[in-house]
DNA sequence: AACATGCGTTCGCCACAACGAACAACCCCG
DNA sequence: CGGGGTTGTTCGTTGTGGCGAACGCATGTT
C-alpha cells in the first residue's frame, strides 16, 4: 500500500523556481549555467516533475540569490493593522507590563512580533522558550535592562538586541512609558 | 578545478537532525518509521554523508513536526546588541530618512529587521520586493502614512500593520521624529 | 534563403540515494 | 545461560535524479 505521495512541496517548488526565475530576469538555461546544475534539471524541477536533492535545490537558492527556505514554503496574504491597544492583549501578568500580540505564528511560519508597555518596578522574568529561539527587541521609548541571565544590556530608544530565547532570561522597564517591539523567532 | 563540494548546507542537516529528533526524544528507528524511510537513510543523513531529496527531508519534517526550513538554517549565535546610531545606515541617508538594518538575513534565514528614523516632507518609495515577501511596521513614536500603493494607511505611535512587500509600497513620516520597526519576512 | 544564437523540452546513460536485510551491541526478563 | 526486545550501524541491490547531447522552435544577422 504505497501512500498517495505529498506532492505539495513539488508544486511549492516549482512554483517557486519559476516565480524567482521571473523575477530575476534569468533564462531557464542562464539560471541552469550559474548554478551549475544541467538545464534539463531545472526543466524538470520546474514542471514539478522531479524531487531534487538537497544540493541541487541549494544551488539553485544561491544562484537566485534567495534563502533556501524561500523555495519551499507556501505563499501569503494581504494587508492589516493593528491600531495601539487593539489585538489580543498578553499583559495579564503583572499589571505594570502589556503584551500585545501583533503577528502570530501560523503553523509553518516561526516568528511572533509584540508590543510591549512596561512601567518601571519589577522585571519580568521569562522561562526558556523551546530550542532554538532567538528574540529580537527593539526599543521605542524609555529605556529596558533585558538580556539572558547573567548577561543583561540596558537599552535606550532605538537600540537594538538579539539573544538566545531558549535560556531563562528576563525584561525590565527602568523608565516610565518604555515601549519596545519583541520578535520572537522560533527557528 | 572543480568545486569542492559546499558541505554546510548537509552539515547543517546533519546537526539540525539530531537536535530536532532528540529534543522529540525519538529513537533512529522509530523516527525512521514515523517519517516512512529506512532507517539506513536517516542514520547516513544524521552522518552527513549523502545529499537527500526533498522527499526524504519533508517526511522527516513532518514526522517531526517542524517546519521544513528548520532543517536546513544554520545555527544561531548568542547575544548582540546594536546601539541607536551605530550600526550598518543602509543607504539613503537622503536627509529625511535613516534606515538601520539590526538584523540581517544570512543565507538561510528569513528576516530582516530594520529600524527606521523618518522625517516628514518626502515619501519614500519602495521597490517591490521578492515575491512572497511581508513587511512588519510597528511604530514607536510619530505618526507614519505606509502600505502597499492605493492601500496605505495612517499610523500613530504604537499601532501595527502589515502587508505584502512583493507590490510596491512606500513609507512617509508625518511628524517630525518619526520613528518605526521594519521586520521584513522572506517567507 | 541560409546561418547563427538564444530559448525550453525530450531522451539515453550512469552515478547515487533510498531501500531492506543482516549486523553487532546493549538491555531487561525468564 | 538463553531469548526477545531495543539501539544504531554496514552491506548489496534497485529505482531514479541529474547529466549532457540532441531536438524543435523562435529570433536576429549576413
């Protein structure tokens, strides 16, 4: 009983190919040249008849000068905002600190982006996130001391700081009305 | 003169293999089993000696339940901190706008984050990006007219949008010391 | 018209990735 | 001491993905 095979990731791909291909301005056979594979491969792997292996595929995202994994995910949506203080609110911990959660991460995607309002007081510590996350934080106005423990930095507004997610670490606001975006990437 | 081979990428799924099926606590065989391949297969692959294909790699992804890019990224570093004004000024320092790139997308992630100082008087307009391509603005202080063309709208401080980079779009500060976070997904 | 240069496709060949069985090493229970 | 259950490894075989030549089809040049 051999499974029906996922063909999805197939399609994904050549659809990708072609549409970074147009974009690039690329000929099928210069795109084959440069990334050193044949042109009948690309051929192929564009008509979705195929399933190349790794280095292939890999060739393929730097000759088109893209991220590997441009290639193998499923397209997106439109537009929407978020106006100051709509959306989900996370802030039900301490009352000096509001989380909102601008983007959430739809099962393929990998990263939450939130704004947070923190007043001065008390600093919020947070548990290790799963492995491999990575935060990025941004600060808008006020100033915040965060970091993994043992290896705070205290930011002002504008500075910019990317850490290991997965270890205990911690925010805390050291002025009132600091402000700061938070993108949580789940590598 | 040929190339010698680009090992990383296989490297790379090697390494992302063993940590994604250990943190799952499964066995080499029961992965093998859950995923649909020999055994034999994964045991090379986690050795790095091969070169899978696609169809290989997707069932493993999915018997492990992580998106498929996981298992091709490279590794993450610790911490880093960019200070307001240092950093990379990506190009037009056209007097009213400076961007700073924070964080850059090596090959193989997907996100770019920039932060954005603005002044009013000149919108600034945006080449379409890749397809597939979504911006993130949230902004920090100042108000900000930005989206995709006959679909911007007005943003004040706090307030979130986000929309497809693939079209073009333009950003333009409405106040003087505007300010915002540009997180650009290459999904 | 004849020829050249670009495109993307199709075909036969061959290396190699995936398979499955057999393997050694280990653990727990009778 | 088996015997039955793991674990991850290493083999020989086979299916197939990638290669390169040849193809058909458009342009452009002489």
């Amino acid at each position: 009983m051999h499974e029906v095979p996922d063909r999805l990731p197939m399609d994904w791909i050549a659809a990708s190919l072609k549409r970074e291909r147009a974009r690039a301005g690329l000929s099928l056979s210069e795109l084959a040249k440069r990334a050193g594979i044949a042109k009948s491969t690309l051929s192929q792997l564009e008509a979705a008849s195929g399933n190349p292996n790794v280095e292939t595929l890999w060739a393929l995202a730097v000759a088109l000068g893209v991220p590997f994994s441009v290639l193998v995910e499923p397209p997106v949506q439109s537009v929407q905002v978020i106006r100051a203080g709509e959306g989900p609110g996370v802030g039900s911990e301490q009352a000096s600190f509001v989380g909102t959660l601008l983007s959430a991460s739809p099962p393929g995607a990998r990263r939450d982006i939130y704004r947070i309002c923190a007043e001065p007081g008390s600093a919020r510590a947070a548990e290790p996130h799963i492995p491999g996350t990575v935060e990025h934080l941004v600060v808008g106005t006020g100033r915040v001391k965060a970091g993994p423990a043992g290896e705070e930095a205290e930011l002002g507004p504008g500075d910019y700081m990317t850490y290991r997610g997965d270890v205990a670490h911690s925010y805390e606001a050291l002025m009132p009305g600091t402000a700061f975006v938070l993108v949580m990437q789940h590598v």
